[in-house]
DNA sequence: ATGTCGGGTGTTACCCGA
C-alpha cells in the first residue's frame, strides 16, 4: 500500500493535477491540505471517476483538509479531542478551524493535518499553533494508549522545520517562524509520543516546500516542512518514502511537493 | 520583506494569508 500527503494549495485549481498524480503515482490514500474551499465546493466527481472517496472538512477559502481513499474510508473524525479554537479577528468568536481530519484507510489510521503557520515571533497565530500542537500531542498519545498495535499515520504540513539542515540558509531564519525552539519542542513532543519520521531516513538532504517568489525552486532553497509520522505498528511496515519533486515543476504547480510512504502488505 | 501564488470582494484594483 502506498500513502501520500501533500499540500496542494487550492484543490479547485489543482484538480486535473492532483487527479494526474493518483493516476500516475499508484497512490491508495491520500491527504490533502490546503484545499481552500467549502464542503459544497469540492471536486468530489474527478475523484470518484478514478475510483477515490473524498472525506473533506472545509469552512470557508482558508485551510480545509481531506482524506482521499481508494482503499475504504470509514470512522471520519473532523478535527481532535481539545483542538484549540481560532478567531480571525477582534469581535468574532473563536471557532475550529478545518485543519485536521481523520479517517480509517485499509486498516490505517491517516490524519490529514494543516498545522498552523505561525506567521511571526511574538504574533498571537504562534501561540495558537503551539497550544494546537500540544493539543495534537495529547490526542496523539491518548490513541497509543488505547491500542499500542494501532497502525496511525499523522500526515501533512506542519508548518516547522524540525532541523537546521531542514532550510536552505538558517541565517535566514534567525527572526522566523518554523526554526524556533518552541516549535521544534513541539514537533519533537509527537515524536516522544511514539510517531516516528518515516520519510527522512529515506531522503536525506531533500524538501518539501519551495517558497513560489525569488526563483526559489530553481535555485533549489527550499524546506522540509511536511511529514509523515508513523505509530510503531505502521512505521514496522514501512518499505520506503520519496518525495516527488516532479510535482512542483511547470506551469500550475502547488509550492509543496506531494511526500510519499511505501507499506508492506 | 515579497521579484508569487492562492482565495475573496463593496470586483477589472485591492484585500488577506502563506
């Protein structure tokens, strides 16, 4: 079996790729982040033309996450126990946001996450993506504790850089989000709870995102901010992981590469 | 920050978010 995550930055504009990618990739479930639309907006007859169910959460034009499956897709779950709330601005009340869904895929668990961003140090939306990650991390390890063979794979844009060599020139990160220490804590708390990176070991060197201004594809600055994390019980079954660089080239392309996790049968 | 992308709208010019 083959899982996908990837950060496709509007699936209205990206469906005839991302539909291409499923085809040509042989992949069984995918998550998708970013997809920048309603529930009632999503392009759910290409997929299903192609033999994929669609779980999807989306409010409005910002975030969304879905669980694409040709595999089964039972138990959706719409964000987790103690996700924090967001309020985009004064006077309007904190509300979930559709950044996380769950969903049972041929015997595992794939959680589509759209991590905060951060925007900046000291900016309210860091403190609300660190409360959200240990939040993550509670859930995380809450559902090892129910069943520690549980096959689970927390999949997606995580919007952090856990290591130096993550970013093309940590110097210029000095002031920034996705590098800082409270945020890498935070990663590495998911981690601690028992999800492992099954991909690194698998890519050495390599990115995930490429910033769309300063030519920063071809000049190959990029970051490795999207992951798949596995349980023990899924990480035991990995086989390989890649990260199709391919995707991000041309005309149309997303600024995040899909990254890919190969499973024993 | 923005040499770029998305989405949106009090739309054909600007807003926000990444």
């Amino acid at each position: 079996m083959r899982l996908a995550t990837w950060n496709v930055n509007s699936v209205r504009t990206r469906v005839d790729r991302v539909t291409a990618f499923l085809e040509r990739s042989g992949v069984d479930v995918l998550a998708i982040q970013e997809t920048k639309c309603r529930d009632d907006q999503f392009p759910h007859l290409p997929f299903e033309a192609i033999g994929y169910e669609v779980a999807h959460v989306g409010h409005s034009q910002w975030n969304g996450v879905a669980v694409v499956s040709r595999v089964g897709i039972d138990d959706v779950q719409v964000g987790f126990d103690g996700m924090p709330s967001w309020s985009s601005k004064e006077g309007v009340e904190p509300a979930p946001e559709a950044r996380a869904i769950g969903a049972t895929c041929g015997g595992v668990r794939m959680w589509s996450l759209y991590v905060p961003n951060g925007r900046q140090l000291g900016d309210p939306h860091l403190a609300y993506k660190l409360e959200w990650l240990k939040a993550l991390r509670t859930s995380a390890a809450g559902w090892l504790a129910e069943d520690g063979d549980a096959q689970i794979a927390l999949t997606g844009d995580w919007n952090i850089a856990p290591q130096d060599d993550d970013v093309w020139d940590m110097a210029v990160f000095s002031h920034s989000t996705h590098v800082s220490p409270p945020e890498r804590a935070a990663f590495a708390a998911v981690v601690d709870a028992g999800y492992a990176d099954v991909v690194r070991p698998h890519t050495p060197g390599e990115f995930t995102y490429w910033d769309y201004t300063q030519l920063r594809f071809p000049r190959r600055e990029g970051m490795r901010i999207d992951f798949q994390l596995c349980s023990p019980a899924l990480a035991a079954r990995v086989t390989g992981a890649s990260i199709d660089r391919q995707e991000r080239k041309g005309k149309g392309a997303s600024d995040h590469a899909p990254v890919l996790v190969d499973l024993t049968d």
